[in-house]
C-alpha cells in the first residue's frame, strides 16, 4: 500500500503533519524579530530607513538562494535528508545571530546567515506533503504548514516585545534563537519513520518542458513572485508602521515598539487562520476562484494601509487584519497549485525556480519601501508618510491579480496530472 492510501482521511488529525508544522514553527520563530526590533535598532546601530531595508533584503536573497538551492538538491537527495540538513544549520545560525549582531555590518552577515540555514525546511516540506497526501486533501494539508509558519512569525513577535523592554534587542536575539533550536531537535523523531523519496524522471521530460514550458506552472510563479513582493515588504515594515502610528497617537518610543510588536503578531495570526482555512476551501471552490478573492483584496489594503498612521488604532486594527488575512491567504493555494500543475520528479526544481524569482522579488520590496520612505519624509526616525511606500507594495498586488484572473480553472477531478508517478525511495 502507498503512504498517500495509508494517510487518516483528515489532514488535521495527523499526528504526523502536527508535529512537523510545529517544528515550522519553531524555526520561523527568529524570522521577525529583525523587523520587531528595527525601530529601536535604527538608533542604536545609526541606520537610516534605506540601510534599515537592506538588511531585510539581504535577509530575504539568501533566503532566496538558499531556497534554491535546497529545492533542487531535494530532487536529487530527497526531501527528508534535506529538510533535516537544513534544520541543524537553522539552529546553529540563530545562536550566531545572538551572540554576534551588534552593528549593521555583524547585523546583515548574521541575519543572512540566518535566512541561508533556513530555505531546506520550507519548499522540502512541501515536497513531503505532495508525497503524502492526495490532490483532494493536499490543499488542506499545505494550509496547515503555511499557517505553521504564520504562528512562528507572531511567536516570534511576541517574544521580541516580551524581551526588548527587559533586555534590549540582545536578549530578544538570544530568545529567538531558542526556536530553531527546539524546532531542529522536534524533526528528528518527527520525519524518522518518513521515508526519503526521490521520484525517478521519465525520458525524454527535461526540465524546459516540464517548468519553464508549462504555462499554467509559469503563471502560478509569476503570481508567486508578486505575491512575494508584496507580502514580504509589508512583513518587514509593519511592525515600524504600528509602532509609527502608536508614536503618533501619543504613546512613549519603547511602549510603542511593544505595541506595534504586539499589534504585528496578531496580523500574523489572521494570516495563520487564513492559511489553514484558504487552503481547505480551494480545494472545494477550485484554485483560481480563491486566489483572485484574495489577491484582489489584499491589493485595495496595499494601497490604502499606509495613509490610516493617524487614524484611530480601531480603524488601523480592522484593516490591518484584513491586510494580514488576505496577503498571506494565497500562499498555500498558490503551493498546492503547482504540486498540481508539475510532475513530481521536477517539483524541487520547479520550487527552486518559484522561490529564487519569488524571494528575489520579496528581497527587493524592504529595500523600495524603505527608499520611498526616505524621499517622503524628513530626515526622521519616525516617519509620518507612508501611504506612498505602502502603495509601492499594491504594485505587485495588481501583478498577482491579473495572475490570478487568467488561469485556467481546473475541476477538482482534473489535478494532480502525475501525482505519485514514478517514486523510488532513496
């Protein structure tokens, strides 16, 4: 019998799929504590808001390449050996973080360190799951690991304000690093029964044809990469954002950054609830109905978002979870979707592709959007414009729309073109 035959009926009760969403999110418990932290490091490592987004874009491109490069490794190797590779380096890169960032030149090296550790245990996740579980069940599945992550980025959150009043941003390194280390001791018994499969090629399928002329995975990328370049940017500047507007409202500089840290972790959350509930009901609805919804909503946000810093928090609050809830909604919609659209011998080198355009993408928008900050505002560490850097953001929501609108839909009955094709464990 398959693993995808012997998998409970309900992704959700798998103990097997909790435990490794759990270990996802230990390890993206680090993610955001740059960004939870950034109001305060500005000062204390005399950054200005374009310095400030560089290390967030370098954060995200060797995220970027490491995503690339573990993917495509995964085909060759399997996804499991990978996935573990990458945990144990995830750990040891986050205690460097928090024993050695202490300037803007310690804090981009490290910080990329960190990102580089870190691409083998996402795409390859996703790997295990298409090998697991079957088309109809698989949107579910993914949303569960999605939403996974989100929960780390709020922990992540949570404990940065947690420990930024008590310690300054060394003690809230040294807490994040607590994560990878626990989520890379969790793997070990979690994927030691999974089997490490590599899927045998077909002759005559090279990866021009499989990928790059498949139409229906190009678009999913291209949709990828704009979603990437809108979430990722907003990611990375919300939380300066919160902390920008509580400052406006009258609050105290640290209070404030707590709050915002705060505020941000619970925007996280609407984006876990929307990643374990997007990817389920793509699976009833169809692929391309939800992630033109969401797409098309999460755009309207981008361009409206940044010009509430004044308005009252109760406003700020309802749009930002709206924003939070539809720019992360799609991103296990858009997963499931090209484990569909691709056979599973290419799946790593499709994810490879997907991430080195879509993180690249995400690895510019800190950088536009703390240079856009820059020439609307004064010279000041809390800037009071930032509709237009936010706008800036909306650009790639509208790419992703247009994406969304011209895939073909696909029945329920017609996915998973090769699913469990030619699998040989490694």
């Amino acid at each position: 019998m398959g693993a995808v035959d012997s998998m409970p009926r309900d992704p959700s009760g798998d103990g097997w799929l909790t435990s490794l969403c759990l270990s996802r999110t230990l390890m993206t418990s680090i993610f955001m504590t740059y960004a939870a932290c950034l109001p305060v490091l500005r000062g204390e490592w005399a950054m200005s808001a374009t310095a400030a987004g560089s290390i967030s874009t370098a954060f995200q491109l060797g995220y970027a390449f490491s995503l690339l490069f573990f993917s495509w490794l995964a085909d060759r190797v399997g996804a499991r050996r990978v996935f573990l590779g990458s945990s144990a380096l995830s750990a040891l890169a986050a205690l460097a973080f928090a024993a050695g960032a202490r300037s803007y030149a310690s804090g981009v090296a490290l910080w990329t360190l960190v990102a580089v550790s870190q691409g083998g245990t996402y795409t390859t996740a996703i790997m295990l799951l298409a090998d697991r579980y079957p088309s109809e069940r698989r949107g579910r599945a993914v949303g569960w690991l999605i939403a996974s992550s989100s929960l780390g980025y709020a922990l992540s959150l949570v404990v940065t304000g947690l420990a930024l009043p008590r310690g300054g941003y060394p003690l809230a390194f040294l807490a994040a690093a607590g994560g990878p280390l626990a989520g890379a001791a969790l793997a070990w018994p979690t994927l030691r029964g999974t089997p490490n499969v590599v899927h045998a090629r077909r002759a005559g399928v090279r990866f021009g044809t499989e990928v790059l002329g498949n139409a229906r995975a190009m678009r999913l990328i291209a949709g990828y990469t704009a979603h990437s370049f809108e979430l990722l940017g907003m990611w990375s500047w919300i939380p300066a954002f919160l902390t920008a507007s509580f400052r406006v409202s009258g609050s105290a500089a640290l209070r404030a950054v707590e709050l915002g840290a705060y505020l941000a972790a619970g925007f996280h959350l609407m984006g876990l609830v929307a990643s374990s509930s997007m990817g389920g009901l793509s699976d009833r609805l169809g692929r391309r109905a939800v992630l033109l919804g969401l797409a098309a909503v999460s755009t309207a946000c981008s361009f409206a978002f940044g010009w509430l810093v004044a308005w009252p928090a109760a406003v700020v609050v309802a749009v930002g979870a709206l924003y939070g809830f539809t720019a992360l909604g799609d991103s296990p919609v858009l997963s499931t979707a090209l484990t569909e659209a691709v056979h599973p011998a290419y799946l790593g080198s499709a994810l490879a592709l997907r991430s080195l355009v879509g993180f690249g993408a995400g690895a510019l928008a800190p950088l536009a959007f703390g240079a856009v900050l820059d020439l609307t505002n004064p010279p000041d560490l809390t800037p009071t414009v930032w509709g237009w850097a936010f706008s800036t953001l909306g650009l790639g929501g509208l790419v992703a729309t247009w994406c969304a609108w011209g895939l073909e839909r696909v029945p329920p009955a017609g996915r998973a073109r090769a699913a469990g094709a030619g699998a040989a464990p490694g």
